[in-house]
C-alpha cells in the first residue's frame, strides 16, 4: 500500500512539472500589464513603453503600461503586491524608488525583498547634475567654489528623493552645505531651475538632455563612474575631484512573489534577447539609457546591495518623508 502511494505521488510530480513547464510554454495567453508607478513621460515611463511594444510583438498578445503614481512609487507597488502571482502583472521598477523607500518609509504595506521577485534588468541610466546658465556656475569647481562663499540651492523631486539623496551625496563628498529645496516631481523643480529660482538640480539625463542641447542648461558633471555614451562631453563626478562618486540607477522588471520559475525564466530570457535588438539599443540611446542585461539571480543580488546602500544613505541625510 506504501509503495502504491509513493508511485501514485511520483506520477502526480511529474504531471505537475509537466504542466508548469507547459504553462511556461504558453506564456502569455493574455494581456499582461505593465505597472510604472511614477507619472507619464520619465524615465520609468518611455523605458516600459519601449519594452512593452517590443514584447507584444513577441508574445503576439497586448502588452499595457499603466501608471499608477503616487507616494514615491508606494502606491504603483502595493498593486502590482495586490493583483495576484500569475505574472500578468509587472512593475516597473527603478533603484531610487525600490532601494530608497524601505529605509524612508516607515509603514509600508509590502516588503520589497519578499513580496516581489526580480524578474530581468532593463537599464542603467546615470543622473546629472545642471544649472541655469545665468548662475555664472561653469562647472563643478565653480559649484563648489560658489557653495563655500554663498547660499546655494539645489532642488529635487521630493524628500528622500535620489534627487535629494544626490545633492546630500555629493555635500558629503565635498564637505558642502547646499540647501536642498524639495518640489512635488523633477519637473516642478527644472522649471524653476530655468527660471533662475534655485541653483542647481540632480535628475535623471534624459528629463534634461533636450535643454542641454538648446543650451538653456548647462551640465556640470554625470553621477556615473563613466561618462555616458549619449553626453560624452559631460565629464563625471569622479573625474573632477570624487573618484569615489558612483551612481548609475538601474531600471527593471519585477512580479509579485509566487509567480513560478518557469515564467520568470521566460520573460527573463525574451527581455535578454530585446535588449540585445538594435532597435530597441537605438530607442535607448535616445533616452540616455544603456541596455543592462542579468539574470534574475544576479538582478536580486543588484537590489540587496542597492537596499544597503542607500539606507546608509537616508541614514547619514536624516532625510524623512513629509
């Protein structure tokens, strides 16, 4: 009776792992959403859209972004915690919200280390640091120079921000006391950045690339250890006095925990192989973006390691959420 159970138990597993693998193999058969939990138009934003088409056409079925903004990306999270572990639902996701917001807020409905599951890289995409070119800031000396004379400001998206946090970062480094001035998103705070209203501003390349170009901004330095490909003429941080200064944000793919291997590996492995398409190359190019691709394994060593790092961060700014 024993033996009779155990053979009935073997064959049972064997169904079982054959269907998986045969989900696997059918996944999608449906639309699949693709949650950004910031606002049209940034970064996380064209990122997701220019993956989302290129899957859609490789998965012959729709593949939606929807933007679900709110509480520093804390509201876009929880529904994609919410909607269910079949793996229609997809966040994406980036290091400032995923890393920063477990050390800045307190009471948060998920856990990002057991409630979500790294699915596949996208990008990384280096931040700059830019001023109105009527500030008479030329470069990062300058703005270092300026900020041991006078008051200088430095706006942001919001509290605990990378916006913020980069502006505290660099305070550090280069025993500085700008004064932070927080905006309601990186928009807000450009446009009073062109407007003369504050002196400086740390965002994201692309929210900026168009005034670089026209020259109605002047750039003073990437926050990556390199310089990016689409700016090359932008030295970095490190270059100009802070070889340490090293930070390059990564963009990607996460699902709610208990969607099976066998899908992960599936959208890993097609994501993988879009990111390695000269066209979708181009379209990131464009944005400033560079194709970043991991395996799911390496992508979860990515997030502890950015968690560690930036609650350091918050730790050392006192930064706290209003």
């Amino acid at each position: 009776m024993r033996t009779h159970f155990s053979a009935a138990g073997s064959i049972l597993a064997a169904v079982c792992a054959l269907g998986s693998a045969s989900a696997a193999e059918t996944f999608p058969d449906k639309t699949v959403r693709v949650v950004v939990p910031q606002a049209p138009g940034g970064a996380s934003d064209s990122l997701a859209r220019i993956i989302a088409h290129g899957l859609g056409q490789k998965w012959q079925q729709p593949v939606v972004v929807e933007n679900r903004a709110g509480a520093g990306g804390n509201i876009g999270m929880e529904y994609v915690v919410n909607a269910g572990n079949d793996g229609y639902t997809l966040l994406m996701s980036y290091e400032g919200s995923h890393a920063i917001n477990p050390a800045l807020y307190k009471n948060l409905s998920f856990n990002v280390k057991s409630d979500f599951t790294p699915v596949a890289t996208l990008a990384t995409l280096p931040f700059v640091a830019v001023t109105n070119p009527k500030s008479g800031i030329k470069d990062l000396p300058d703005l270092v120079q300026a900020a041991k004379q006078r008051r200088v400001t430095y706006g942001s998206a919001g509290n605990g921000s990378v916006n913020h946090l980069l502006g505290e970062m660099f305070n550090s480094a280069a025993d500085l006391k700008m004064v932070h001035v927080p905006y309601r998103g990186a928009a807000p705070a450009i446009q009073d950045l062109l407007g003369g209203q504050i002196d400086v501003v740390f965002t994201s390349l692309p929210s900026v690339k168009g005034y670089i170009d026209a020259k109605t901004l002047v750039p003073l330095a990437v926050t990556s250890a390199k310089r990016s490909d689409s700016a090359p003429d932008i030295p970095t941080i490190a270059e100009q006095g802070y070889p340490s200064f090293d930070v390059n944000p990564w963009f990607g793919l996460f699902v709610a925990s208990g969607v099976s291997a066998d899908k992960i590996q599936r959208m890993n492995r097609d994501i993988g192989a879009l990111l390695n398409a000269p066209e979708v190359q181009q379209k990131f190019a464009g944005l400033g973006a560079v194709p970043y691709v991991t395996t799911p394994e390496d992508f979860g060593r990515q997030v502890d390691t950015a968690l560690e790092r930036w609650a350091a961060v918050v730790k050392r700014s006192g930064a706290q959420v209003e």
